[in-house]
C-alpha cells in the first residue's frame, strides 16, 4: 500500500544565510544603480519638471538621482533655481565666471522620440553667442570598428564637465546675436577648437527678454553631422543646459523640455 504523505524539501540552515546575503547583495547592486528618466507609453519623455524633487532639491543644493552638474562644488545652489517668470514655472540658470552644466540622465531611442520640444527666456549679455546653451548627449550610433579619439572625448569634457553621462555624441543648440542665423548648423572643426557641432534655434538681440517655444528634430541634425553612423542604435543619454564661464554675469529661463515621437 502507498503511503499518501508527501516529502517535504529538506532545507540546509547552512545554505540560506548565504543565499538571503546573495538576494539582499544583488538589491543594494540595483539599487545603486544610476537613475534615468525613461519614456511614457505614449511617448514622451519630461526632460525638465519644475515640481516634486527637482523644486526640493535645488533648495538645499542636492540634486535629484538622476540628474547631473557639473562644475565647482555648490554652484548649483548658487545659480540654479525654480522660479515662476511671466507666470511660467521655469528652471532660472545664472551665469558667472565659473563654466557648469546641470543635464538629466535620459533612456531614450533617439529614432523613437526624435523632437524636441522646450521654452525659453534669456536676457541680454554680450556680443556673441548666448553663454546659456542647451546640450544633448548621444550613444550607440559608432559603426562596428568605428572609434572616438581620446583627444576628443577629454576636450568635450573640458568644455561641459567631465561627470556628465556616458555619451560618443553631443550637440550643442545656441542662441545667437542676428535673428538671420536661425536655424544654421555648424559641423565640429576639431582644427579650430570646435569638437562639439552647434545648430542655431534662435537669434537677435531683439527677442531677448521673451518666452519663445521651441521645437527640433534631433534625428534630422543627427544624421546631418554623423550621416556614416547607425541611427537605429543611437540613444539619447542626457538632455540639460550649460553656462559658459568667464561672461557678465546673464539670466536665463528655461521650461517644458519635452521628447516626443
């Protein structure tokens, strides 16, 4: 006759301290993972919200996790702050003599969310171009075999920080003197110092002191300056702003930096 009881799995005290360690190991790895702002099921992707953590954190200088600066220690809290401007909530960056750049970590497929949407209000400064910039980082598109020099990748991280997310690409988009230079795409001239392209969304000493909402798409400039790249690999790792050093100190106002499909 069959004996209807069942065997129970002998379980050995030895093993599962070292199994609970393994599993508690393995979630304080994930946890210390970096932080990235991922895209919505509908497809978008909020760069820049003005509210929760972002608000909190710039209070006390701390950034939220998944948002980077770089520059001098503290010059966060000094020059970067939420505020309301012509009643927009926006991001207020103040420039000085020291260079910095706060960006947000992004997981994005570049092809996937391509444009990008923002507003922005800067104040008068100097001739030239505008010292507040905004900057995109790229990564993935390299051909099998293709390489970034060193030389490169250590000049771009001299000219916008060197903490910023793991990028082989990145775009510069400027506001220039004459309103005539509006949309103008310059390729990187690495003999002359330019490593980074720059494409001109907005010009004329005229428009400053205004809201102006803006709209590009990444895709289209991406294959105009890196046409041998694989675009269906690209990823946007980081979108923010950077403040040149070095200038009279300026005002910008940025807000509703979006990507969408």
């Amino acid at each position: 006759m069959q004996s209807s009881a069942r065997l129970i799995p002998q379980v050995n005290v030895y093993r599962t301290p070292v199994i609970l360690f393994l599993l508690l190991f393995c979630l304080g790895a994930c946890a210390e993972q970096k932080q990235t702002t991922t895209v919505e099921p509908e497809g978008r992707l909020p760069v820049l919200d003005t509210g929760g953590a972002l608000t909190s954190g710039l209070a006390v200088g701390v950034l939220p996790k998944d948002w980077v600066a770089t520059g001098p220690t503290g010059i966060v809290k000094k020059r970067v702050s939420v505020v309301v401007q012509d009643g927009v909530k926006a991001l207020k960056i103040i420039t000085g003599s020291e260079k910095f750049s706060i960006v947000r970590r992004t997981r994005a497929m570049l092809l996937a969310t391509p444009y990008l949407n923002w507003s922005w209000n800067l104040s008068t400064h100097g001739p030239g171009t505008h010292p507040i910039r905004l900057i995109i980082g790229f990564r993935g598109g390299l051909r099998d075999g293709a390489k970034i020099e060193k030389t490169w990748r250590q000049k771009v991280f001299a000219d916008i920080g060197e903490k910023l997310p793991e990028f082989d690409r990145s775009l510069s988009v400027t506001w220039e003197d004459s309103a005539l230079q509006r949309g103008t795409l310059f390729l990187p001239a690495p003999k002359e110092g330019k490593l980074m392209p720059r494409y001109i969304v907005r010009g004329g000493r005229e428009n400053y002191g205004k809201w102006w909402p803006e709209f590009i798409d990444l895709g289209d400039l991406y294959n105009q300056v890196w046409p041998d790249d694989d675009m269906s690999r690209v990823q946007v790792t980081f979108i923010g702003v950077a403040a040149s050093g070095g200038q009279v100190p300026t005002t910008g106002f940025l807000s509703e930096v979006t990507l969408t499909r």
